[in-house]
C-alpha cells in the first residue's frame, strides 16, 4: 500500500549513473594509480539515490529531473520506477545526454567523485515551473546542487510559498558566493557535511571537526536558515534547530564503502519529517539508516528498505532511543 498523498516527498535533483573504481589510494594530480577492481556504471546522482532512500523506507517518493533518450537514462527511470519512486514527471531530452559520475573508492571506504552534469542540466526553473503542483502539494521538497541552479531556487521558492518543509543538501557548494547565499538561504533544513560547512562558513574542515556545533550555528546565522542538520560521518552529526544543539554520536560499524551515506541520511531524514515526527528523531533516525548504509559497497544497493532494518540495527548493535522510531 502505497503511503497517503499527505506525506509525498518531491526530490527535485540529479541522475548520474556512476562508474566506480576501487584503489588503494586516490591518485594525486599527474598520477597513475593501479586500481584493484572496477564495477560496470551504477544508478546515481543524488537526487535519484536519495529519492531511492525514502522509498525503500516506505516514503511517497516522486521524482523531478531530466535524463537522455540514451540507455543510461532508460535503465534510470526503469530503476527509479521498479523502487517504487514516480517518475511520471521526468523530463526525457534528445539533446543532452543523461548525466554520470566517476567514483573511486579507497581501502578506507571514503570516496573522490567527478560528476559530469548531462541532462541535469536542464532541471531549471522553466521545468520546474511545469511541475509546480508536484511541490505545492508535498509534505516534505528535499533537493541538492547537482542540477541547474535556478531550478533549485525556484523549486525552494515554491515550498516556501507553499509551506512546504524544504530540505536542500548544499552539495556541491557553489563557488558563486552570491548565487550560494541566495539559494542556500531559501531553506528550511540544510544537510551540509563536514567539507561543504567549511566552504559555506569559509573556514577549514579541520575548524568544524573540532567544534562542529559551533560550525552549524554559524551556518545558521550567516544564511538565515531554521535548522541546520550537519553530518559527521562515523563521528554522527549535529542538529542545530530553535536555539538548541543536539549532538548525535557516530556508531561503530564495519565500515567499507561511505559513498552513498550521505544521501541515505537525507533520504531518511525526509522520510521522518513526512511522516510528522520532530526534526531531532527524524535526524537520530537517518544517523543510524546512514550507518548501516557504509557496511555495504556501492550506492543504490546500500540504501536499506523498512523491512530490514530491525534486523539490520539489531546485527550492528544501532539503538535507536526515540519511542515513535521502531
């Protein structure tokens, strides 16, 4: 059964398959690394993978992008619809080719990613425009920075007006500091991680490690922005919201690929919100969905569905404390 209309979640953002490779180490500038395997392209972009996240949690997930009339963009929306995710509004062009993403792996687990744009490209505020009831009528708009800027703007724009509760994953950050100001400054909750705060407070990762709660409330402050969901990787996160700082405690877990947590921690931090629970249980939530997701190589295929996750928790030792959470 599918979730009531109520609680439908609009992902406006990218699709990029992606072309892992696994190594070592990542190559310096001019180097020539030997890799020890690769995997033939994989459904990404984080507008897809999120939007996969929330679906397999159980979220009403509809989908807003644009991909080629090529095979990459056919086995996507092929994918996107076998996951349960409406991709009835997909814009298809003859134009641009779908989007892609290049993905090398190191022994630790932590990813370097080079996207190519594509068809995203043209997720821009004409299109958005066209599929403006998708968003008027969602719970919950949740959107990143891989497709056309002023798509993004128009979209967060719309959610506002519409008092929808927005989401925008501020990767990757713009290096417009303006056009970064005034996109960012338009949502409800900001999901940065540790590199894209320090480029957003124009600081250093090293700064935001050490005092990270310091970090998201200058976030917070510098763009004008309600809450501030700031995620730390195996060190967990900090939410910053109603001049309050909760700090959520990483879990230890065998960690072996990391390249899709973060959008599991957004996909499932939207999921909560459409469900209604509070900004605090929704995010304690996506901390422990993300940590589950890094246990497994690749990206769609780490991205955990409602049925396993009692067992999954239960196997990795992740408690979750809040009663609405089971």
């Amino acid at each position: 059964m599918r979730p009531p209309i109520g609680e439908r979640i609009v992902v406006v953002g990218s699709h990029a398959p992606a072309i892992m490779v696994y190594s070592d180490r990542i190559p310096t500038k001019g180097e020539t690394v030997m890799a020890s395997s690769y995997a033939e392209p994989q459904d990404g972009g984080k507008g897809s993978l999120q939007a996969i996240a929330a679906a397999r949690l159980g979220g009403n997930v509809v989908f807003l992008g644009c991909v080629g009339r090529d095979r990459l963009g056919e086995s996507g929306l092929e994918m996107l619809s076998t996951e349960g995710v409406d991709v009835s509004r997909v814009k298809q062009s003859a134009e641009l080719p779908t989007g892609a993403g290049f993905v090398i792996i190191d022994h630790f687990g932590e990813p370097a990613i080079l996207t190519a744009i594509g068809a995203n490209a043209l997720v821009n505020d004409s299109y958005i425009a066209k599929n403006q009831d998708r968003i008027r009528e969602a719970k919950v708009l949740l959107t990143q920075l891989e497709t056309n800027l002023s798509g993004v703007l128009s979209a967060l724009l719309l959610a506002r007006s519409a008092k929808v509760i927005s989401i925008l994953n501020p990767a990757p950050v713009p290096s417009d500091r303006r056009v970064m100001h005034r996109i960012v400054s338009k949502a409800d909750i900001l999901t940065p991680n540790a590199i894209e705060a320090a480029e957003l407070v124009q600081s250093t990762v090293a700064n935001v490690l050490s005092d990270p709660a310091a970090a998201a409330t200058e976030i917070q402050k510098r763009f004008c922005v309600e809450s501030v969901v700031l995620t730390l990787g195996s060190s967990g996160a900090v939410v910053a919201s109603d001049g309050h700082i909760l700090k959520l405690d990483g879990w230890s877990v065998p960690a072996v690929d990391a390249t899709g947590a973060g959008d599991a921690f957004s996909g499932a931090l939207a999921h909560g919100l459409s469900k209604g629970w509070k900004l605090a249980d929704a995010a304690e939530f996506a901390n422990c969905v993300a940590a589950a997701s890094v246990t497994l190589h690749g990206t769609v295929c780490s991205m955990p569905f409602a049925r396993e996750l009692k067992d999954i928790f239960s196997r990795l030792k992740i408690s979750i404390s809040s009663p609405l959470i089971c």
